[in-house]
C-alpha cells in the first residue's frame, strides 16, 4: 500500500479539441509522424486534414496506413514497425477506435525493440524504450485512448501487452468524432465499458472498499447513459458522457486499488475473439451473463452486493444465489436493450469449438482462469455450454 503513481498522459477533451495537434506534436519535435487509423469516416470527420495541417505547420511529414482491422493482427505491426523505422518516424498517432489505438502502442513499442515485436506480448521481452504515442479518441467504450494495455493476434493466438510506457502520451477527444461510428460497434464498446467496472468489482481480496463504491457509481453512469444512448445515439450531450467515461473508466490504478481483478470475462472472451474474430464486446455479452450464473451458485457473495447495490435487488427477499441470478438477468437485459447477441450460438460459435477454448485459457487443464472464483477446464466448458 506504499506507492508513487505517475501518469505521462495528457488528454484535450471537448469541441475544437484537434486545433492543439499543433502544439501536442511540437512538443516532441517529430519531423517523420506515422498515422495509423481504419474506414474512411477519418477522412469525412476531418480528422485526416486537422493532422496534415498540424504536421505541416511544425514541419513534419505525415507516413498513414488505413489497414487496421478489428482484433488487430502482428503482421500488420511488423510491417509499420519496419515502416517506422525507414522513415524515421518520432510520434506514432493513432485515430478511430481501439484497434488503431492498440496498433500504434505496439508499433511504438516495436520500433526500439531489437528482436520481434511479438516477443513483448509472449513476455519474452518487455518494452525499454518507447516511442512517444497520440490519439484521437473516435469510439467512446474500450479506454484504450488511456490506458497502459494493447491487444493483438498472431493467427488465432490473441495476446496483451500491459506496460505503462504504452500509455498515450496524449489522447484528443472531440465528441464529434464518434457521430459516425456504426450502432453495432458504438453498442458493443458500451457493453465493453460496463466491465470495466465489474471485472475489478469481482474480487475476492479486498483490501480498500471505498473503491467499491467508486465502481458501483461508475456502473450506474454507464447504465444511465448507456439507456440514454438507446433512445438517442446523435444526442452530442450522451457523446461527450460515453467518451468521458471510456477516458477515465479503464484507469487500473484508481479502479482496482487494493485488490486482484478478476479477467474472467476478458480472458475467455479473447480466446473466442482470437479462434472466431468477434468484436470484442459483442463477445463480452454473450458471456458474462452465463459467467455470473454459473460462478453465482458456488460464490455470490460479491454478485449478491453489486445487485443489491445497482439494481436494487432486496436482500431479505432473495438469497445471495438468488441475488446472482437476478444480476445476470439484469445485464443480459441491459445488453439485449442494446440490440446485442447475448449467446454463443447467435455469434456462430460452434459447441465443437468448446474444448479447445477451454484448453488454451487452462493451459489444458493444467491451470485455471480468473480470479474471484477460478475456473477449471472443466468448469470453462460449462460456462460456454451455458452461454450457448
């Protein structure tokens, strides 16, 4: 409980935010910036133009690619890495969504890495240098705009890498920019969003509890906007919330203080996103609901609280079980609202696939996943049957 917390992150947040690229990108004196985006709404928004303009006034030439695809692959970092290297690139700028964002974290830590990159995600190296990294935030849901963690694949093999040096070293946020974004994505990373701030809620060691309620709050703004979102997703107003809370809903250190976070969700979910190619989020929501019911029988006690808490379920009412069931209910509810599949077999997910899965999160068997009430081979399998 002794620390030093330091963050080299700042984030432009609000209407006309991009007109300070100038002076973000004159802080680190780049003369090579590498773009890195995905779809043409970067280019309709006038984000493309605001960062050429940018470039050119400090001097520096702009290298783009607009390659980047959903569940980002290594092959496509490999090929910026070296790209980055012949033009000599100094800031490494993303633009969109969370894909983009994790490509650029992976290319700036590339660069200075002398082997394969992808040794940083297997843990065979960590990062020492970085390079400097921007964003501009253009899908409110993942928190990848902010946070110290990047996500790619090598063919169906789906890693991490978590350092704080991959931490945007700034992040530009315009509500605007999301305007264009498809439901089923802007849905899928509000689903996401929600488990930010259940996955460290779910713990069984807890040694601050005030952080509690911090996440309880946290929960009930996604809920709150997320509803607000359904009925009117050009509302600009219900933008700015969604983009505030994905900037600030996925901060490790202020979120899960005290405690071990749970990564069930997550770690099953990238299993089946690596194997299938699913949108992370739409992933989270065929899970979760199944997760919390089958981890609800053996060990509610957690469950019990967040439904009471949030939902309001009564607990003189319900036993604690009971009160896991309900919660389940109430964010397999929440998820549908949001025009989301809730099971597997709606993804495409075949039950063949089951084992496998299972095999590759338990290191076949030989381990567990999660935290708060660890799963074996076995029980996977049963969470993915009830999933279905």
């Amino acid at each position: 409980m002794t620390f030093t917390y330091y963050s080299h992150n700042t984030i432009v947040f609000g209407e006309g935010a991009e007109d300070h690229l100038e002076e973000l990108f004159a802080q680190y004196q780049a003369t090579s910036i590498l773009l890195i985006y995905s779809g043409d709404y970067v280019s309709e928004l006038g984000i493309r133009d605001h960062v050429l303009q940018a470039a050119a006034k400090v001097g520096a030439t702009v290298i783009e690619n607009s390659d980047v695809v959903p569940n980002p692959r290594i092959d496509l970092v490999r090929k910026l890495v070296q790209q980055a290297r012949e033009h000599h690139v100094g800031l490494v700028l993303a633009a969109g969504g969370a894909s983009s964002y994790d490509t650029a974290k992976s290319v700036a830590a590339g660069v200075p890495y002398d082997g394969d990159v992808w040794d940083l995600f297997t843990g065979k190296a960590v990062p020492d240098e970085v390079l400097p990294i921007g964003v501009i935030a253009g899908l409110p849901g993942s928190g990848s705009e902010m946070s110290d963690c990047a996500v790619v694949q090598q063919g169906k093999d789906k890693r991490f890498l978590e350092n704080r040096k991959i931490i945007p070293n700034f992040t530009v946020v315009d509500p605007k920019n999301s305007a264009l974004v498809p439901r089923r994505y802007q849905a899928a990373a509000i689903a996401d969003l929600a488990t930010a701030y259940t996955e460290p809620y779910f713990s069984a060691d807890i040694a601050i509890h005030s952080v509690d309620y911090f996440l309880e709050g946290g929960l009930r703004a996604v809920l709150d906007v997320g509803r607000r979102w359904i009925d009117d997703p050009d509302d600009i107003a219900v933008r700015q919330e969604l983009h505030w809370i994905s900037s600030t809903g996925f901060n490790d250190f202020y979120f899960s203080f005290g405690r071990t976070v749970d990564w069930t969700t997550h770690r099953i979910e990238h299993e089946i996103g690596g194997e299938f190619d699913v949108i992370h989020g739409e992933g989270i929501t065929a899970l979760m609901p199944s997760i919390i019911r089958f981890v609800g029988r053996r060990q509610p006690q957690r469950y019990a609280q967040l439904e009471t808490r949030v939902f309001g379920g009564d607990p003189y009412a319900h036993t604690e079980s009971e009160l896991a069931g309900l919660l389940a209910d109430e964010f397999e509810r929440f998820f549908k609202d949001l025009g989301l599949n809730t099971t597997l077999s709606a993804l495409g997910i075949p039950k063949s696939s089951f084992e496998t899965i299972a095999d590759h999160v338990t290191d076949f068997g030989k381990g567990t996943v999660g935290n708060y009430s660890p799963l074996s081979k076995s029980d996977v399998i049963e969470v993915l049957n009830l999933a279905y």
